[in-house]
C-alpha cells in the first residue's frame, strides 16, 4: 500500500514532528513524485492547520481531515457534543480518492495506539483492518520501555502492520539520556521491531530544511517503502 500510518504511544508522543518530518524529505529531495497527507478524525485546531500552512498540498480541509469535530476530546465524545457520529465510511472513502491520485500518503493518527476512535474501536483496530503499514512514535522519556512493549503487544494482537519504531526527543535530551531512557538494542528485543531511529529534539519544528535533514537521519528504507 502507497501508505504510512503515523501512531503513538499516547498523544503528544511526537506524531506531528514525524509527519512533517517525512513530508518535507519527501517534498525536497522525491518532488517529482506526489505527496498526500491526512489526519483521518482531528478533535480542536492543530495540524490539519499545520499542515496547510507548511506544505503546498494541493488538497482541501477535507480532503486532508474528513472528520473533523470542534471539541479538543476524544473522537466519540467530541462528536456527542456537536449530536454528531465518527463516521468511518467518509474517511475510507477520503483515503481511497486520495490514495488513487497520489504517489505516497501519510496518514497520522490521533492520540495513541489506544485511543478510542467510536463506542467501539481504537485507533489499533482501524490500522489493524485497514491493513496500514505502520510506524510508532515513541517519547524518550521515563517509562517509554514499558509503553512501547505495551503498544506494540496491541498492535500484535490487532494484526497492525507495525513496521518500526521511531524514538523522539520532546525536550533536549543527551545521547547517554536516549541510551539509558530508550535502549534500542533493549526495545527491539523485547518487542521484535526494528527501532529505525531517533528523532532529536527541534527549537524550531517548523524548518522544514531542518526537518527534511533530521528525517533523512531515520531508516528511511523501512518506512517509506511501498
């Protein structure tokens, strides 16, 4: 699938900065080549905005968030507020128009791997049928070993395609902190999925020169193969 899905740990893991990350790497050095970019169900202002401002996307609102609810909450209880439902059709309907007139999406999700998307079905369930392939997020933080064995046992169970993980520094961090925070070696033996890189910590996560460098750093091979 010409796909990748972007997922967490937990909100504000760093789905953004990887998004944008890939984008601009993919808009300077692949121009030939199209790119779309989505974010499925968005819940307050943030990155579809983002988004549009950064990136010559050649998409409408719509095109790059079908479900978009003006709660900052959780899918199922931003849409009660507004006597509205998450209507996954749209969106299954808004990737396939997108994916049959682009080279490439990047799709990112909300929240983490858990986060509830309907009444019923997390953002795992939605990748896992789908068939998306996958990339997870994880915060080089205290506790990040044991949120990522976590995730990545959910999506285990869900059958989401998870292809790597990406680490990402949300404040500075020194190399001896990512090693003792985010072993590598450690993660990818508990979890049997290949860390394909770490993502440092950004003063401006609008460069996108900077951002295109910092993603070029990342394995690529893993991520954005079709």
């Amino acid at each position: 699938m010409n796909a990748l899905f972007i997922t967490g740990t937990d909100t504000e893991a760093g789905k953004t900065v990887l998004t944008t990350a890939l984008a601009a790497y993919w808009q300077k050095y692949h121009p030939s080549r199209s790119l779309g970019i989505m974010k499925p169900i968005q819940s307050g202002e943030g990155d579809r905005q983002l988004y549009e401002q950064l990136f010559s996307l050649e998409q409408s609102s719509e095109e790059i968030t079908p479900l978009y609810f003006q709660a900052p909450l959780a899918p199922p209880i931003a849409a009660a507020k507004e006597n509205r439902h998450v209507d996954l059709a749209v969106v299954w309907q808004a990737f396939n128009s997108l994916s049959a007139r682009r080279d490439f999406i990047l799709v990112e999700a909300l929240g983490g791997l858990g986060s509830p998307i309907t009444e019923e079905l997390t953002v795992a369930d939605l990748a896992g049928e789908w068939r998306l392939p996958t990339v997870l997020v994880v915060p080089v933080k205290l506790g990040a070993i044991s949120h990522t064995v976590a995730n990545v046992a959910l999506a285990k169970q869900l059958k989401v395609n998870l292809r790597g993980i990406v680490l990402n520094c949300t404040q500075p961090r020194t190399d001896e902190e990512i090693q003792d925070l985010t072993p590598k070696e450690l993660i990818q033996s508990l979890t049997n999925i290949p860390v394909c890189g770490c993502l440092p910590y950004l003063n401006n996560s609008q460069d996108l020169d900077k951002l295109a460098q910092v993603a070029s750093d990342l394995d690529l091979e893993i991520l954005l193969k079709n």
